[in-house]
C-alpha cells in the first residue's frame, strides 16, 4: 500500500510511504532537512509499523505510519 501524507507544523511539504504486509518499505521526504528526513527514512525501512511508531518520531510522522495500517 502506498499513501502520501502533507504534514502540518514540519519542513517537509510531502511524506509518502510504502508498506507491504505490515512493514516498511520505502519513505521519501519531499521537502526538509536532508539530514533529518534521510535519518528517519532509513530508520524506518524495513521495519514493522508497529515499531516504527514506537520510535523517537514528531506525532506527524508517527500519524503518517499508522494510516498505512
């Protein structure tokens, strides 16, 4: 599944995010600091939502991965 999410509040205009059968498989930031949104791309790849929402993110990002769900 693949969903684009515009945050509020946050650098980054665009989120978009790939999941398949509960796990990460891709994010893009569009938008923001590279360092920061490369950081939590990488972070977050490959692992289950579950997880990935427990990890130190803002409650955008977080809000991002529980709509894949």
């Amino acid at each position: 599944m693949k969903i684009s999410y515009k945050p509020k509040g946050v650098c980054s205009r665009m989120i978009h995010v790939e999941v398949e059968d509960g796990v990460v498989k891709s994010v893009e930031f569009i938008g923001g600091c590279s360092g920061n949104t490369q950081g939590v791309s990488r972070l977050a790849e490959g692992r289950p939502v579950e997880e990935v929402v427990e990890l130190p993110l803002t409650d955008e990002e977080k809000a991002t991965f529980h709509a894949c769900c």
